[in-house]
C-alpha cells in the first residue's frame, strides 16, 4: 500500500515540478492516491478537509501579522526603525549595511512575513546604499537575508504553520523562538561586517559620521510609536494577556488609530492593505487545507511510521540523522516554497526527529530555522524574487551575493541543533 | 448602468469586496471581544466563532482573487523555457487540472452541504445554520473555476494577437 503513496507522491512532486500550483498538485495527488486504492470514503474527506483544514483561531493572525507591518510601513514608521537602527550602528564602518539588518530584525518583532520585511527594505534603503556606492544586486541580498528574520524572530508566520502542523503550543514556540531569532540576526550582522570591512567590498567601507546621543535621542523619540509594536506584540503573548491572534489585532488596530490620528494613512490605503494581506491568505490557506488532505493520506497509510522505520533503521546516531534531515530540508528549500515544505515535511520528520531523541519544540525551533534558508537560495526564493522585483536586479547576479548570509544562516542552524538549550532555556 | 457595465463591475470587485467585509468583520469581533474582556471582565458567546468562519470565508474569496491574479505558488522553470505556443499548451493543460481539482472540491463538499440543510445542523456556539459557514467551500472552489476559465479565454486572446501571455506578479 505504501507503494501507492510514493506514487501519489511522485505524481504531485512532477506536477509542481512541472508548474502546477502547489496547492492544486498536493490536491491531485492525494486524489491520486485514494482513487488508485478505491478508498471513496477517505476521498469524500476533500469537502470536509476544505473547509476543518483552515478551521482554527491561530490561523487568523497570519494576514494580521502582514497587515501590521504593511500599516506601518505605510505611516512611515518603517523608515523611522530605519533611522533608530543607523543611530544605533551607523556610525561604525561599514555600519550602513549592519543598519539596514538590525532595522530588518526589528522589524522582524513586528511582522511575520519574511517577503514583506524584505520587500519594505528594499524599497527604503536599496536607493540608500546605491548613494554610499554599494552595488545594486548586493544590497538587494543583503535585504533578502535580513528579510528572512522576519520568519525567524517572533510574531512569524512560519510558526503559526508549525504550531498547527506539529501540534505544538504557539506561545511556546514564540518564546523559544525568540533567542535563536536574535542570535541568527547577531551573526548575519557579524558575517556581514568582516565581507564588507574586509572582503571585495572594503574600498566602500568607509568611516561614517560620529555616534551622537542627540542624533540616537532624536530617532529613538521619532521611532517610539514603532517600538511599542513589539511591545504590544510580544509582550502580550509572553504575559499570556492575549493569544497570538489577538496581539495581531490588537496592534492592528494600534496602527489604524496612529494612522488615522496623523492622517498618515487614508481609507483607501486601509482597504489596499487589507487586499494585500488579504490575498496572502488565499495563497497561503488553501495550500494548508489540502496539506490537511494529504496528511490523512500519510495516516492512512502509516507513512510516517514507514518513514521513521526507514531511517532510523539505516542510522540512529543523531548527527548523521540530523545531518541528513538538513540535506532534506535544505535542497527541498531551494525549490519549494517554505509553506509547503513545513506542512508536507514537518509531520515526517518529527517523528524521526523524536526517534533520535530530540524534544519537539527543539525540533520545531531548528526546523524553521533550517528551512528559511531556502527564502534566499535560487531557483526558489521568494525573498530573493521580492528583492529582484523591487530592486531590477537579475535573479542570478543577486544569487552570487549571498553567500555570506547563506553561512550565517547555515551556521545559525546547526548551532541551533547543536544546542538545544538556546532554543529551551526561556521554557523549560 | 447598464447589464455589461454592471458585470464589469462585478468582475473587477466582487472578491475585493467580499474580502473587505470578512476581514474587517474579523479584526471588529476580535477587538470588541478584549474589549469586553479587558475592561468588562465579559465575554460574547458568538465572536471566536463567527471570526473563525469569517476567515475561512475569506480564505476561499481571496483564493479566487489568486486565482484571477495568477498567484498562486507554482514553479515557471519549465514554462519560461518554451515558446510562446508552447507556453499556451501547457497552461491550457494546467488550468484543465485546476478545473479537474475544483470539481473535485465540488463533488465532496456539496453532500456535506446537503446533510447540513437536510438534518438543520447549527453552529456549536452561534446556532445559524452551518451551511452558511461550509459555503464557503463551493463558493471558492465555483469561483476559481470561473476565474480560471476566464484567464483561459485572455490567454487564448493574447495567443491569437500576437502578444505575451500573461504571468502572476510579485505576491508582496
């Protein structure tokens, strides 16, 4: 029977391969795999699946969580984050690209979408950098990386999905998400730091205006609405004050009201950043509905357990089954998107990861982690398709420039798998 | 206004719509309902419920919108190196199978429809009929197809002019 299943899987894996969107292909083929086998009443599951697939409370911070950041860019908070990060660091050398990571990251405590971090810096410091001489198609992967926290460092998107798909708690994977997101953030800016003070880009690193309190005072006064974001945001999820969803709406409605009291945001931008947002949720929830489908064809069929017999038949020392979970996850992250690849890859490989004796909220942590790599790495990146959109550069030329976050980030994935208590230590 | 007018109108802004009214409906209850909480210490039997299903509705409307705007996640490597013709025919067979899949979204969910009318299921909390929720369902699988049969008909347009065929934008 489980031959079936490859089937089903190999057909569904072609169609995307070939172009299908993934969410009708993950449909067919689960189809596939319940008309080969006759299994009608599994199959009639497709109308319920539709619509308990999507049917949760969680799920309704993942467009507030866009919409937030979309209202505050659009206010100009954004570009304010902006100025209080180079206020920060500016002023060492080289500091204007560091600037635009740690705006990024805090951003990142405000908006869960990693495409939609990228895409507001992008629009905001590319034309900056260019003026300091910095070539195009690097600072546009230098947004592309800093993007990726977005995902990383709590509210995120991606965590909502794994919460759902690994039935862990959210609250839970936020706090402990929390430590790794910063500390990959700390080391994309330190890697970056040595590439540009002393890689091809030295020349360009050049000293920049003094630090001043009054400069650092003036911005933290002008960026104080934006930091109350993650206050509101994390501070009432940690203190258990609001669940995830309603911290999304919550600042939703914070950045409304700042809006509209500054007259910086119309009802016609309300409504375009309602449809933006909106629209993501058309994209991303049908993909979780099916992905809801094919997970009872994996029950059905007790794909998992065959899968973890598999493995851990072959290995059962940790680092090699780690190891080859990280070659999984990196090479699908290069093709696939990131929403599919945790709900499709996430209740497999939990099982083994729990076979080798890892704790799944861990497991969930490095998870993450290791898959937003593929945010940034080509053929499929969306941070580095939002990047190249926004800044012209071609897909290939922004690709030679990221390697350096590539080995931030793969770095920060195995010395998040390394040490587990990075990632547990807020919990447990 | 006239018939086609009207139409026009509908084509444009139907999904916008529908997703303005299910979105602002959801972040509204949700706030009314910290409100209650916070300050009255209260709660409403109906809001966790009816945002829920406010979402899934919006789910459904916006993935018709995707659906229209091309945007759901695909991957073009194999499209992009065709010709124009050749990119036709493969997207003529795509949007078959698309319409294959929504048919089958059709199929299964209407006889959990019908039962829900026939037997007067109700939502646990709100008590209105669950098929209004559960429409949602055909309600998107219905107007994908439309959108899909429509992006067809411009496709088949643009082949015959003489000018590209048309891709999905940036997401974001």
């Amino acid at each position: 029977m489980i031959e079936i299943v490859l089937v089903g899987v190999v057909v569904l894996i072609g169609l995307f391969f070939a172009g299908v969107p993934i969410f009708v292909a993950l449909g067919l083929g689960t189809i596939l795999i319940f008309e080969l086998t006759n299994n009608s009443a599994m199959l009639s599951n497709l109308g319920t699946a539709s619509f308990e697939g999507v049917n949760g409370f969680a799920f309704l911070a993942v467009p507030l969580f866009i919409l937030t950041g979309d209202i505050i860019s659009r206010t100009g908070i954004a570009r304010a984050l902006l100025q209080l990060a180079g206020a920060i660091i500016g002023h060492i050398r080289g500091g204007i690209t560091a600037t635009v990571l740690l705006a990024c990251g805090i951003f990142a405590a405000i908006s869960g979408s990693s495409a939609s971090d990228a895409a507001v810096f992008a629009k905001l410091s590319i034309p900056e950098l260019e003026k300091r001489g910095y070539p195009r198609d690097y600072s546009a992967a230098l947004v592309a990386a800093g993007g990726t926290t977005a995902v990383l460092i709590p509210p995120s998107i991606g965590f909502i999905l794994i919460s759902y798909t690994l039935q862990l708690s959210l609250t839970d994977l936020f706090l402990a998400a929390f430590v790794p997101g910063v500390f990959t953030l700390v080391l994309l800016i330190a890697i970056n730091f040595v590439y540009v003070r002393w890689g091809p880009l030295r020349s360009l690193a050049l000293d920049e205006q003094k630090f001043s309190f009054r400069q650092l005072r003036s911005s933290l006064d002008e960026a104080k609405v934006g930091l109350c974001f993650p206050v509101i945001i994390l501070g009432g999820i940690y203190s258990g004050i609001f669940t995830p969803t309603e911290a999304g709406a919550v600042a939703v409605a914070v950045g409304l009201l700042h809006g509209a009291l500054t007259r910086r945001l119309t009802f016609g931008e309300y409504c375009d950043a309602l449809l933006s947002s909106g629209i993501v949720v058309g994209v991303v929830m049908p993909i979780v509905a099916v992905a809801y489908f094919f997970g009872q064809a994996l029950t059905v069929f007790e794909a998992q357990a065959a899968l973890v017999k598999f493995v851990l038949g072959a290995t059962t020392n940790p680092v090699s089954v780690l190891l080859l979970m990280f070659v999984i996850l990196f090479i699908l992250g290069t093709f696939m998107d990131l929403v599919p690849n945790i709900l499709v890859l996430g209740p497999l490989l939990l099982p083994i990861a729990v076979g080798i004796g890892m704790d799944p909220l861990h497991f969930g942590i490095w998870f993450m982690f290791t898959l937003a790599i593929g945010l940034i790495t080509p053929p499929y990146g969306i941070n580095l398709f939002v990047v190249c959109g926004i800044s012209g550069c071609g897909l290939i030329d922004v690709s030679k420039r990221i390697a350096p976050f590539l080995l931030s980030m793969i770095l920060a994935s195995a010395i998040i798998a390394a040490v587990p208590r990075l990632s547990l230590f807020l919990i447990r | 206004m006239t018939c086609r007018a009207v139409f026009g109108w509908l084509d444009e802004n139907f999904e916008r719509v529908l997703i303005l009214i299910f979105y602002s409906y959801f972040i509204f209850v949700i706030l009314v309902e910290i409100t209650l909480r916070t300050l009255f210490s209260s709660s409403l039997h109906f809001t966790e419920e009816s945002a829920r299903h406010a979402f899934i509705w919006l789910t459904w409307i916006a993935a018709s919108l995707a659906a229209k705007k091309r945007l759901h996640i695909s991957i073009d490597l194999v499209s992009r190196s065709l010709s124009r013709r050749g990119q036709f025919y493969l997207s003529f067979f795509y949007s078959a199978l698309f319409i294959v899949f929504c048919l089958y979204g059709l199929r299964y969910v209407s006889p959990v429809i019908e039962a829900q009318i026939q037997f007067g299921v109700v939502s646990v909390a709100t008590r209105y009929p669950m098929y209004l929720a559960y429409a949602a369902v055909p309600a998107g699988y219905g107007l994908m197809i439309v959108r899909v049969v429509q992006n067809l008909v411009v496709d088949i347009a643009d082949l015959r002019a003489g000018r590209p065929l048309r891709r999905g934008a940036a997401l974001i």
